[in-house]
C-alpha cells in the first residue's frame, strides 16, 4: 500500500517523521509531497495513492478522479469541509 502525506502547509518535521516510521515498519511505502504551489502536483502524486493524509487541502472529484486506487482520506484538523464527501462515497472511499 502507498501512503501519500499531500500538504500544501507541511507538518512539523517530528509529526512526519513519526507518521513514517509508523507506515514503513507495517510494511506500507510512505511518500511526501509538501508546498506544492500547482493542482497538477498534486493530481500526479495521488495517481498511485492507496491512502491520503491531508491537511485543508481541496480533495475534490478531480483529485479523487486522478487516484484511481485510493481507499481512504485522513484529514489532519477538525472538520471535513475541503473534502468532496459525496464524490468520495460514490468511489467507496473512506474519510
């Protein structure tokens, strides 16, 4: 499974460091796509996404579109405003 840690404000270095050790030593790849300045970085890192750790990024139908193998959106605050919930319930995805 591919892990995808997409933000455009980055987590501390510690938080991200902690969250990788976790996914690699269950044996998951863990990649990191941070300060990303245009939509299109984002549409090709979540391309052989299983599973997404966010923070507001927009997760819409174009992005979930672009990741066909997606399972499940993490969202790292409070709320579920920047992800499109209906377009992921219509994927099976899990947020």
């Amino acid at each position: 499974m591919k892990v995808l840690i997409a933000t455009e404000k980055p987590f501390a270095k510690s938080a991200v460091d902690g969250i990788k050790q976790i996914i690699e030593a269950a044996g998951h790849e863990c990649s990191l796509l941070e300060k990303y300045t245009e939509k299109q970085q984002l549409l090709d890192a979540v391309a052989t996404a299983n599973a997404l750790i966010i923070r507001s990024d927009k997760m819409d139908e174009q992005v979930m579109e672009a990741a066909p193998n997606l399972k499940i959106i993490v969202r790292a605050g409070a709320g579920y405003d920047n992800v499109d919930l209906e377009a992921a319930t219509a994927r099976g995805i899990v947020v």
